[in-house]
C-alpha cells in the first residue's frame, strides 16, 4: 500500500489527518484479516513551497522539511496512526529519480527541453482514464505549469532547471531538481513492484498528481500501476473545502491543545471516507459525547466483573456478537465507517443494557469486553487513560466503596460524603442505585 504523503512546508492539519486516519483503519481491517501489509508513505521534503518557506524563515528548505516533519509523526502519534514501514524522502532518492527518467527519454516517452525534462503526454493513449476525462477537459481548470519549453500543455515536468544559488542537483540535463510527480512513481516502484496493490491518498491528488504517476508508470513498465486506488473526500467548514488559500485551516498541534485525541479521530471518521467531511465544533462535541460513552461502558465493565457471581453465559454475548460481526462486515463493504460507527455504539447500548439487568455473567462481561476492545482497535480508538484499565485501581475502588456503603449503614453521612467526594475530585464519579453504588470516569 503506497499512500501520498506530506509535503512538510507547514503545519500537518485536519484535511491532511482524516486522509491518514482512514488509511490508518484501512490497514488496521486488512491486517485484521490476516494480511500482511507493506506500508509506504512519501515526504515530498523539496519543493517550490518549501524553498519560499525557507526563504521567509532565513534558514535552509532541509531545516524547514525536517521540523515540519518532526510535527507530524508528533500529531499522528497522539492520534494513534500506526506508523508505515517505509517513509522515503525525494532528496534522499534523487539517483532513483534520475535513473528513472533516463528511461523514460529511451523509451520516447519524455523528451529534455533547455534544462528541463517532460513527459510526452500524447504517447500515452490512455491518459486520463482514472478520472475518467479527456485531456482537453483535464487541462480546462486544473494545475497545468505553463511553460513555452513544453511541445503541448498537457506535458508535465519530470525535472526543472534550477537558477544558479538554489537547491538542485547534478544531472545529464544540467543542475535540477524532480518534478512533483515523478517521485512517487519512482519510490513506489523502487519498494513495492511495478504493480502496487493499492495505492491512494487525498482527492484532490487523482488530477494530475495520479493521473501522471500512471502515465509515466505504465509507460515505463507496460503494466497496470495500481489495482486499487483509495481516494478520501475533502473536509468542508460551513460546506467550503479546508485550504490555505482560503484561510479556514486548522492546525492539528493546536487541535490537540483543546481536544481529546480519541475525539478527534472519531470526528474524522464520521462520514463515507469517499464523501466530504463536515467539521466544526457541534461534530468535534459530538464525538466527545460518543466517546464518553465507549469510557462508561469500559468502566461500568470493570465495576460489576468484582460484583456478579453469575457463570453461566447469556444471550447477550450471542447478541453482541453477531453486532461484532456486522460491524466487520460494514468495515470489509468498502470501509463503511458510518454503518460500522452505528453497530459500535449498539453494542454500547445492548451492554449497559445487560448490565443494568443484573443479568449478565462473568463470561458475558469477559466477552462483552474482548469484543469492545476489538471494535476499538479496528477504528483505532485507544482508552489508556481509563483508570478501570488497571485491575488493581478498579480494587481499590470498589474497596472504598464497600467502606462508603458499611459507613451509610451505621449513618455515618460524614465518612461517606467524604469518600464520594474524594472520589470525584480524582475524576470517579459515583452513583447510587437500587443495586448498589456504581462509579465511572469523569468525561475527559
């Protein structure tokens, strides 16, 4: 799997998170059914907007690609993204690069002009086929350089000329350095084939970023390129893309300041990886709410496991494991998040259900958290931080209680108001109810 990566000329945000999440739970669900996946990502760590970044900065575009760089492993860490095997770099890939367009000028498939090299988009009869168009209405809007060295506009650059006293190589055709597109070609080749299994990554790349990868793979090669591609939909604020250029981008370092990370990742989540994502603050506590819940039940889990003396399995587990298995089941129908999202949080409801019942038993609460903690996993939601987590807080807990519960008995209000009290202070917030006292985490 060979996902586009970052250019690191600027803080990684929201639009570039829910691409990388939902790759992220994309492998989860394909390891999950026992496949082996080799992950590849890009740092496009050279480039125009880089080399102006610098510029602006007073230090080198290597300085400003690393710290940039440096950030987002920081930010998909907290948001629990599993890392790639392989993240290559361009400029430590430059005689890949050149060896790979070497090859494509002896194949007639990309011609030098003045310092610059270009790919022959008319020896490429197919072109155009991922989005489905013809090039004259590919051209019409899109990102075309122009460039009187080019024999047509459609012909995309492989390698620019540099002016004297910037960043660029040595090459047959002079000091340069790659075009935008010519590097994933060559990288993912390099490390997964000339056939990759799936390869994707935002939909703002199918023209021309993907478009030129399969061009220039497949006119080198004369194989298929890619036998999946996985492209994930936009995030919108008030129904207008997130960009730059119209300023409503949000930086995910300062996201995390504010916001949980599982609520976050949740929130990225919320819709069809194909369709846009609607994010703002309403979606944002929303997703906060959601989690709270999936917390509650962990917690709410841990208290009765000390309390019932069932054994006996119940229809509860048949019931919450056939949830499971829908919930698999939307994951595997072209990663179906919302309707998996749904058979998530009915499984949340049927325990608490269950629970609240008194009628399940030990192996009903072994198995209703086996199956949580697998559902959890599979998106990517991690609960660290929940104290029930450890077997002996979730003791500790329970002993204060059965003191707080001996403490009312003999009306010894003041022993027990000080218990519950203290409890809370530390985030355990404390019920009682006809069946005894029950306690969860503090939403967070």
């Amino acid at each position: 799997m060979y996902v586009c990566g970052l250019t690191p000329q600027g803080s990684t945000h929201v639009g570039h998170a829910r691409t990388f999440v939902v790759f992220d739970v994309l492998k989860r669900v394909l390891e999950f059914k026992g496949f082996n996946v080799l992950h590849v990502q890009n740092f496009t760590d050279i480039d125009d907007k880089i080399i102006t970044k610098a510029k602006e900065l007073g230090i080198q575009p290597s300085e400003v690609a690393e710290k940039y760089t440096v950030e987002y492993f920081e930010v998909m860490d907290k948001l629990n993204v599993k890392r790639a095997q392989l993240y290559p770099k361009v400029t430590e890939h430059i005689e890949d690069i050149l060896h790979f367009i070497e090859r494509l000028i002896e194949k007639g498939k990309a011609y030098v002009s003045d310092g610059d090299v270009y790919f022959d988009v008319s020896s490429f009869p197919e072109y155009g086929k991922l989005s489905h168009q013809k090039v004259e209405e590919l051209i019409a809007g899109a990102r075309v350089e122009p460039s009187e060295k080019k024999r047509s506009p459609e012909d995309f650059a492989l390698w620019k000329a540099v002016p004297a006293g910037e960043v660029g190589w040595l090459s047959p055709w002079g000091k340069g350095r790659p075009g935008w597109h010519i590097e994933c070609s060559t990288l993912s080749i390099k490390y997964l084939g000339e056939t990759l299994d799936i390869h994707g990554g935002g939909q703002d790349l199918i023209f021309p970023h993907h478009e030129n990868e399969i061009a220039q793979s497949e006119a080198l090669t004369g194989k298929p390129f890619a036998r999946f591609w996985v492209h994930v939909g936009y995030v919108t604020m008030g129904n207008v893309k997130m960009s730059k250029s119209v300023g409503n981008v949000i930086n995910l370092i300062d996201l995390l300041k504010e916001w949980n990370p599982n609520t976050i990742r949740l929130a990225l989540l919320g819709a069809h990886y194909r369709s846009p994502l609607e994010f703002n603050e309403d979606v944002l506590r929303q997703a906060g709410s959601n989690i709270s819940k999936i917390e509650n039940v962990f917690s709410l889990l841990a208290t009765e496991s000390l309390k019932t003396q069932q054994t006996k399995q119940t229809e509860f587990t048949l019931k919450i494991d056939k949830i499971f298995s829908a919930f698999v089941y939307d994951l595997e129908n072209d990663l179906d998040l919302p309707n998996a999202l749904s058979k998530l949080f009915e499984a949340v409801r049927v325990i608490n259900k269950a629970v609240s019942e008194r009628e399940c038993s030990q192996s009903d609460l072994k198995s209703f958290r086996q199956t949580l903690e697998r559902m959890c996993e599979l998106i990517g939601i991690r609960f660290e931080k929940i104290m029930a987590e450890d077997e002996l807080v979730r003791k500790l807990i329970s002993l204060l209680l059965e003191i707080r519960e001996e403490a009312r008995k003999r009306k010894d209000y003041q022993i027990a108001d000080r218990i519950r009290l203290e409890l809370a202070q530390l985030g355990v917030i404390v019920e009682d109810t006809p069946f005894g006292p029950r306690w969860k985490i503090k939403n967070q």
